[in-house]
C-alpha cells in the first residue's frame, strides 16, 4: 500500500461477488492515521458504479486513488 494514496483493493469471489479492502491516511491533530474499510459482497453489478465513486472521492491531500487485485 502507498500511505499517501487511498488505496481500494478488490478480491472476486466464488459467488461472483466482490470483496473490496479501503485504506486511506487522513490528517489528525496528532499525525497522519490510516482509515480502513471493507465491503463484502459487492456486487459484481456495482462494480463500475463503486470504481466511480471512489474515483471521485475527495481524499484530502491524498493523490490519485490506486486499485489492486489480491488473490
């Protein structure tokens, strides 16, 4: 993961759907902190939809948002 990124990794599963892990750094009084996420099932029919919106996201002063796939 790159800490000054938002990170969205996805994984398919068997049943067709997606899992989806999100990490993101925001800034604190005290530092920078990683957020994270996870959304399981997502939908292989949202897809598009959730690669969109996390595009469009405002992330701070985070760069461009990264995907990757695990297995």
């Amino acid at each position: 993961m790159e800490p000054a990124r938002a990170n969205a990794v996805l994984r398919p599963k068997e049943s067709g759907h997606y899992a989806a892990k999100i990490h993101a750094s925001a800034e604190a009084p005290q530092g920078t902190r990683a957020k994270r996420w996870m959304i399981d099932p997502l939908p292989a029919s949202e897809l598009d939809h959730f690669i969109q919106a996390f595009s469009a996201c405002h992330w701070g002063a985070l760069r461009t948002p990264v995907f990757r796939a695990w297995q």
